[in-house]
C-alpha cells in the first residue's frame, strides 16, 4: 500500500509540474496563445463563370477577333485561344457553340479544374451537319474571380486537331486540309486534291468533298480519334466519324498517322489518300455487314486502278507471303485486318487481288454494283451470284489459283 501511495504522489506531482510549466510558457511567450482553427473548404468549380468564359469564345469565333479573351489566364492560355479564333476563320467554322456540362474532377489549389463541354460545330462547305462532341475543357479562377479558358482536351474523350493550337488550313474546291505543319499541309493538300478525281473516275456519283486532318504525332492521332496508345502504330491514315456517331449525314474526315504515313514514297502516300477518299465516298466508317476483304480490298481497287505499277510491287507483302506459306485458305477478315496482325499489309493486297479478279470476270461496274448492293445491306451471296456467275467458294478457288500464279511468275523472274 506504502509503495502505491508514494507512486500516485509522484504522479500526481508529475503532472502538476507539466501544468505550471505550460502556464508559465502561455503567460511569457511574446503573442498571445490562440486556439487553432480549421483550414477553409476547398476550391469549388465555378459553372457560371465557365459558362461566361464559353460564351466569350463563342462571339470571339463569331467576330474572327480573339480580343479580350482570357482575361486572368496566362499568356499560353491567351495564344491558344487566339490560335483557335484563327483557326475557326481559316476553317470558316460555323454553327458553333460550347456548352458547360460539369466538372471532370477537383478544383487544384491554384483554382484551376476541368470540365466536360458539349460541342458542336461544322467546317462550312466539307460538313454536311455540325460535328457534336464533349470536349474536355480546363479552366482557371484568378484571383479576381474570372473565370478563363486554359486547354482543351484530356481524358478518354476525343480532342479536335483544330482546338488544339494554331493549325495550317489548305482549302480548295475539292479538299480541306488541316495539319499541325506547314510542309505536310502542303502535300496533302495536294494529294487530297488528286484523290478526289481518282475516286470519282471509278464513283462519278460522288460529289463530295475530302477533309485530311494531319495530327502532330501518332499521340494526337489517338487523341483526335479517342483510341488507346497504339491503336493505330501501323496505320498510315484512316477515314473516321468525327464524332463517332454513324448517320448517312455524319461528318467523315480522313485522319494521317504522321509516323507511319511520312516514311511513304510519294506514290504509296498517294495511294493511301486515294484509298481513304474511296472509304469516304462510300460512307464505308458508317457502313456494317460488308466483308472486310470487299471493303478493303474495293478501297484499293479504285486507288490503284490508274496507278501504272507492275501487280508484283502492288501485291509484293502477299505473294511474298504465298512463296514462304502457300495460298491462304479463305478470303482475309477480321483476324487478317487486325491492326496488330504482322502481315497486315498482305491482307489489304490480297484483298484487293480478290477485287482484280472479279474486275476481271465481270467488270469494273459489276465489280461497284456488287460493292453497293452489300452496303446497302444486301447479303453477298446474292449479288456475287446475278453479278458474276460465283458463289463465295468459287471466287476464293478463283483467287487462291491467281495468288499462286503471282507467285510462281514472281519466282521465275528472281
């Protein structure tokens, strides 16, 4: 008990030491003692001041003057929506509008945050109807309250080339050219205008007009297109919905992968936009049901058609592939035509080889009534029959015998 009582004095006295000492330290410190306090309520997005921000750059687009925007915002944010005034006018940019949907995530302490906006616009003269996308769009609070536009893009949403700084604009009667440099605007401003005729020569219906939009880098092509890294390393350019969505009046534009598409010679480089110019006049991204040998391989047959190459340059990949492997034993699809597949470019040959051959046995304008017809939703066998005098089976034995020819001609010449 006597060993209890000393420890509880002890404590007791313990604590009355901390006690004074603490007093002693309150009354002689040189500020008075104030009880902490917690810190304010974190950043929140301001949607009205976005909405005012949006609107700006809605009559700045509309007046083709970009004076007065971003007030509050940094110099990169003011060059950047200068760079879309100017864009907008060279592109002649009408039905636009951006409208503030919510906020994509925080507001960072330095008050900025970004937002999902609804936009639309058109590029007059090329898009049938305005382009409708959500945008990611960043913003920023100064300190005097304004609200000012600061990126655009982000995320897993889709990011227009022409919002993404200054751009070079080709226009012609027959093309629109948007790329990120001036050399690769020129040429294919010039190759989107030779496509045009080369298509309309084998589709005289087709009174459309071609837009080439020219990323910076494979990056930006994922970014303009919303695809995973990748998705498009060894494609040199595909024809797209801008928006994704897929009606008979959806805006179409052809998009070029500059990694791939740069190291092309110049007929190849052409050939790809001849290529694409046919997808898009046959509204082929809008399309379903065509077999993908007739889709790719019709796509080449009207670019290739008036190109004077020997067939063992134009189908070098397949008959290549039939010397080491022998003749494949279906017409190629999905697995062929797979962007990760290693004999990509064989597939689209022999594809189009497939095209030859019906050319051949009934005719280039067969060969377009049969196209058309399975577009339209019509069911191969059909058309391949009335066209040709062919079931499917018998067309594959046809151009399997005349893969092997190709390659039995190839080796006696090597």
């Amino acid at each position: 008990m006597g060993h209890r009582r000393v420890w509880r004095f002890a404590s007791a006295l313990t604590a009355l030491v901390v006690v004074v000492a603490l007093v002693t330290w309150l009354l002689v410190r040189p500020e008075p003692y104030v009880a902490p306090v917690p810190s304010g309520s974190a950043l929140t997005a301001d949607p009205a001041g976005a909405a005012r921000a949006l609107q700006g750059l809605e009559d700045a687009v509309a007046a083709g003057d970009a004076a007065g925007l971003a007030p509050g915002a940094g110099p990169g944010a003011a060059e950047l929506l200068s760079a879309v005034v100017d864009n907008a006018k060279a592109l002649r940019v009408e039905d636009f509008s951006m409208r503030y949907v919510d906020a994509a995530g925080p507001v960072d302490p330095e008050g900025r945050w970004q937002a999902a906006v609804d936009a639309t616009w058109r590029f007059a003269g090329f898009d049938r109807q305005p382009v409708r996308e959500e945008v990611l769009v960043g913003f920023e609070t100064a300190d005097d309250g304004v609200v000012a536009i600061t990126s655009f893009g982000g995320g897993d949403r889709r990011t227009p080339l022409w919002l993404t700084g200054l751009v070079e604009v080709r226009r012609s009667d027959r093309s629109l050219v948007l790329a990120t440099d001036a050399a690769q605007a020129d040429l294919l401003a010039e190759r989107a205008d030779a496509a045009v005729p080369v298509v309309r020569d084998v589709l005289p219906q087709w009174q459309g007009r071609l837009v080439v939009e020219v990323p910076s880098s494979e990056e930006g092509l994922d970014a303009a297109l919303a695809a995973d890294p990748g998705s498009y390393a060894d494609i040199a350019a595909v024809s797209a919905s801008v928006d994704g969505t897929v009606t008979p009046a959806s805006a179409v534009h052809v998009f070029v992968n500059p990694a791939v598409y740069d190291n092309l010679d110049p007929v190849g480089g052409q050939v790809v936009i001849s290529h694409e110019a046919t997808h898009v006049a046959t509204g082929a991204p809008l399309a379903s049901g065509v077999p993908l040998w007739l889709l790719e391989g019709f796509a080449d047959y009207v670019a290739l058609h008036d190109v004077d190459l020997p067939i063992d340059t134009t189908a070098r990949q397949i008959i290549e592939q039939v010397r080491l492997d022998g003749v494949p034993d279906r017409l190629p699809g999905q697995t062929e035509f797979d962007e990760t597949s290693t004999h990509l470019g064989a597939a689209y040959e022999s594809a189009w080889v497939a095209c030859v051959v019906l050319a051949d046995v009934g005719g280039q304008r067969a060969l377009v009534e049969l196209y058309e017809q399975v577009s339209r939703g019509s069911d191969l066998a059909g058309p391949l029959r009335g066209l040709f005098g062919l079931s499917e089976e018998q067309l594959t034995a046809r151009w399997q015998q005349r893969l092997q020819e190709l390659a039995a001609a190839s080796t006696a010449v090597s």
